[in-house]
C-alpha cells in the first residue's frame, strides 16, 4: 500500500512542526517520492543526523509503504 505526499508531509511536519516540506511524486505510483525539508531543528546536526531525524518522524513506513524516498534537508535562511 503506497502512501499519498500529503500523509508523508504530515507526519514529518508533526514530528517537526517548524519545517518547510516540498514532496513530488517522481514516478506518480504514490511510491516513488523526493523531499526537501527545511526546519531549524536541524540546527547543530549533521546530514546523517537530519536524515534520521525525518526517517524516525515517518515511524518505520520506509521501505515499507513508503519504497523510496529522495532526501534533502537544509536550514532555514535568514
């Protein structure tokens, strides 16, 4: 079962409430998606640590419902 853009946004802007979420369907089967996400909690961390911060805010749905999932993140600019 795929996961629609809006969920994976939601679930990431729950764990995350400051973040500014981008998602695009890369191949439109609700399976194939890219994000970007910008938030300050990222402040201090590195990429890995940004990273696992998104994944652990979509509660084990990698790889399950979710197939693939093209990652970046980024601080806010001021």
């Amino acid at each position: 079962m795929a996961m629609e853009a809006n969920e994976i946004e939601a679930m990431i802007r729950a764990a995350l409430p400051d973040a500014h979420v981008t998602i695009e369907d890369l191949r439109g089967d609700g399976d194939h998606y890219a994000a970007l996400v910008v938030s300050a909690a990222f402040k201090g961390k590195t990429r890995v640590q940004q990273h696992q911060m998104v994944y652990d805010a979509l509660r084990g749905r990698m790889g399950g419902q979710l197939h693939a999932l093209s990652l970046q993140t980024a601080l806010p600019s001021d």
